[in-house]
C-alpha cells in the first residue's frame, strides 16, 4: 500500500493506494481549511493551524492501517503551489503562510520590471507576477518588520517535513522550486540574477533535490504517532499540478489536462527543455528531464463558493441549476464577466486585475450571474489553449476536478467553447492518484508514468452551432477585457 496526501487549497486529502493505483477501500478522507483574507488583498493562512491539520489528515490514515493490518511502502505529498512561510532556526514558523493569491505585493510586480524581463520569462518559466516569490519577498522584506529575523522562507510542505524529519537544511523539490519563480530552468538551481534584484540571500533558501529523493526517519513524537509511516520512504513534495497531470494519465504531449479545481489551470507534460515559451504561458520542471507546460486561472471553484455565499446559490440542492447548465443557451444572460476575484494569472498576468460583472438590469437573476461566470471562466481558458496551440496542437483534453463532480455538464460548455472534443476518464482524486502514481515509477513497480490507464467514460464533442455563438461571444469579452483590465 502507498499513502498519498494532498495540501489543496480548501482541504487536506489523504488516502491509501494499491499498486494499481487504485483507492483502498474507503481510506479516502478530507479536512477542511480555509484561509483569511483582507481587503488590501491579503489571502494568509495560520501555519500551526494547517500544519496541526495535515498531522490529524495523516494520523486517520495510520488508524486505518492498523485497522486493516496494512504494510505501507511510501508516502507522497502533493501540494498546492507558490506557497510561503518564514521559519526560524528550529524550523518554527514566524510568519502566516501567504499564499499564492496574495496581491499586497502587486507596486513590487512593477519594480521587479525591467529589460531583464523576457530572458528572465525563459529562463525561470514564469511571469514577473504576484503569485510568485521574488515580488512577494521583496515587498515583505520592506514591510514586515520581523523579516530579518527569519531563518529560512519555504513553502508550507518544506515546512512540514522540516518538522517531521529535522534536516540539517531545509529541501525542497525541483518541482516545487520551479514554481516559485526563483529556479534556473537551465542550471536546475535557484536563479542568482533574480536573487540579486530581489534581494534575497540564497543561504534562506532551501537546498533543491531530485524528486525522487526521499526522507524516511521520522523524528519524536511523530514516530510514536504514526508508526505505520516510520522508516519507510517519504518523497519530497511535489507541486499539485504536477501531480494532477500524471493522475489524469496525462504523460506525454499528445495529451492535455484541464483541471477545474478550486482554480482552473490548462496544461501537458514534455521532456523538450528547447521550447520557446509564448508569452503568457509557463514552463515548470518537475521530475528529472520532465517539464509540464500551461496556464492557471485563479478562477474556478473559487468563484462558484462566492457566488454561493453572495448569491445563496444550493449546488448540492438546487435542482434547477443541473438543469440550467445542461439545456444553457449562449449568452442569453446579456451580461459581461470577467471572473478575476482573487486577481489575474494566464494568461495577462495583471497584478491589478479585478473581477466585472457588466450589463445587470431588473431582469437579471442569480442564475444569469451563475451561467456567465462560467462562460467567462471557459473564455480565459479558450485563450491559454490559443497559447498553446503556438507550440503543440496535436493534442486531445482530459478533464478532471471537484468542480465537474459538482457540475456534471459543464464538460459539455468548455467543449462547445475550446472546439475541441474532452474526455472524461474516471479519475477520483486524480491530484492524490498521481502522488501515488510517482512513488510507483520511482520505487520500480511501473516502467512509466502510464502502466496503467484509466477507463474512458464519456467523450464530449464540442456543440457546432455554439461554438460559433462563443466565437462571437468570445470576441466580446476579449474587448470588454481590453477596455476594463488592459
């Protein structure tokens, strides 16, 4: 058996996997996290709160093995990504954790740009932006008055597995390094050009590691706590995305995952190292000489949780909405949105960004509000697959997320709006399946990422007649875009 944990966004998922990486049993469980936020843009998170929550996440798990009598082999942690949290020497956290969607350091976006831009765009992957580190860093350095007293600055996974097993230095992974917009594509190292102008010392860095290598001594108390998971291997953590990918059987370039989450991201998996980035995509090593390529929307299940708590929207219990999003006319609502709550990633990559409903009159209902937001979420996305129809067109989508369990059709609308056929596999909890799926390529059990497909059971083709009304449509919310946000 292999344990796979996923820090995500809203929750913390656990779960035990055969070497068909397969769910055991009923081992699946969720936790519940959430974060705060400011009107100033601020989105934190209490470290001690989410690290005592991952602890109970694996504790739950360890009864379960003991339980079942289970032997386990490995443990993976898969975790959302460009994540931040100052430690001191003994590895405590001084800091909250900012997370990725965090806009306070936007005025530091502007001072990071110069003529540098594009050869730092290739060589690090990522847009100059505030979802990333460099910005983030600086903007703490000027205004967090204990910030010289930090030790270390690390992701919250780095953080826990300090906790857990002591390294003399804090590690951390290619693939989490490469997404916080510090790492050297080219030298596989933190980037010194990007350090320099961001006046970061490289010695609170983490040292980078192989994916593959792995921690497997846990210190006291968490030995006595979980001994089911002592003395066994525990892979550095990777970037949830990453992992996604992998678990949505999305292994080579002839396939490309949307992923509708709490945020939507657009994205395939290559071993080119020689690919010219377009502008407004990103580039991310992952595993050895494996890269995933794409965009990330900050919009998603995000936006649906809003329009529930503004709107007292019942996606669980409403039976009109299922019905809505099914038979859904487009652009019947006469409105504009761009759905840009938690700021702008992919493909503007505007620090500034914020979410516009246009065209609300009497006539508009919650529904309508409902409807276009997720046509302009499938509008941001249909601009991410232009982007990367530049370098990689021979490709088929398959989608997976908490979003499409939530809504059943809206497969259906992204299909009619990218043009382009999407298949759905069954892939429950594709982000843990694929932890599960790297400990079993690293460890020998599989040959490649792909021993094992998952099962089609459905394939969407997109809806002719809309698709040339979203063409139009799409038109119309590229100019309402370039009018509000450009």
């Amino acid at each position: 058996m292999f344990l796979s944990i996923d820090i995500g966004t809203s929750s913390i998922k656990s779960a035990l996997f055969n070497k068909e990486a397969e769910i055991v049993g009923d081992s699946l469980n969720s936790i519940l996290h959430e974060q705060s936020f400011t009107k100033s843009g601020g989105v934190e998170e209490d470290p001690q709160k989410l690290f005592n929550s991952t602890l109970e996440s694996i504790s739950r798990l360890n009864t379960y093995v003991l339980e079942h009598n289970f032997k386990i082999l490995s443990v993976s942690i898969t975790s959302i990504v460009s994540t931040l949290v100052g430690l001191d020497s003994k590895y405590d956290p001084i800091t909250p954790v900012y997370l990725y969607s965090d806009t306070r350091n936007k005025d530091y976006v502007d001072k990071l740009t110069d003529n540098d831009e594009n050869d730092r765009y290739q060589r690090t992957g990522v847009k100059n932006h505030t979802s990333y580190q460099p910005s983030r860093l600086l903007w703490l350095r000027e205004n967090y008055n204990q910030y010289h007293q930090v030790k270390y600055w690390v992701d919250f996974p780095v953080y826990l597995m300090c906790k857990l097993f002591a390294p003399q230095m804090p590690l951390t992974s290619f693939s989490l390094a490469s997404w916080s917009g510090l790492f050297n594509l080219n030298t596989n190292n933190w980037d010194k050009k990007t350090l320099l102008k961001s006046k970061i010392s490289e010695k609170t860095l983490p040292n980078i590691a192989s994916t593959k290598m792995n921690f497997s001594k846990l210190t006291e108390p968490y030995n006595q706590k979980f001994p089911s998971f002592d003395n066994i291997p525990w892979f550095m953590p990777i970037a949830d995305g990453f992992a996604a990918t992998i678990g949505s059987n999305c292994i080579t370039d002839k396939d490309a995952t949307i992923t509708v989450g709490s945020t939507t991201s657009m994205r395939f998996i290559t071993e080119k190292n020689n690919i010219t980035i377009p502008d407004g995509l990103w580039k991310y090593k992952c595993y050895e000489n494996t890269f995933v390529m794409g965009g990330s929307l900050t919009e998603g299940g995000n936006n649906l949780l809003w329009l529930s708590k503004v709107f007292d929207l019942d996606f669980n219990n409403d039976k009109y909405i299922p019905e809505l999003i099914k038979n859904y006319v487009p652009g019947n609502h006469g409105l504009s949105v761009l759905p840009f709550i938690s700021g702008e990633r992919a493909p503007g990559w505007n620090p500034r960004a914020t979410g516009s409903i246009f065209g609300i009159n009497f006539t508009t209902t919650k529904y309508d509000i409902l409807i276009s937001t997720l046509e302009s979420i499938c509008y941001r996305l249909l601009y991410v697959k232009n982007k990367i129809n530049e370098i990689n067109k021979n490709y088929d989508f398959i989608i997976s997320g908490g979003v499409i369990d939530l809504i059943p059709d809206y497969p259906q609308m992204l299909a009619d709006v990218l043009g382009k056929k999407i298949i759905i596999k069954d892939l429950k909890e594709a982000t843990l399946k694929g932890g599960a799926i790297l400990a079993l390529r690293t460890l020998g059990f599989w040959r490649s990422f792909k021993d094992k497909d998952s099962k089609t059971i459905k394939i969407l083709k997109p809806n002719l007649n809309k698709n040339k009304q979203h063409k139009k449509l799409f038109n119309k919310h590229d100019n309402f875009y370039n009018k509000t946000i450009v």
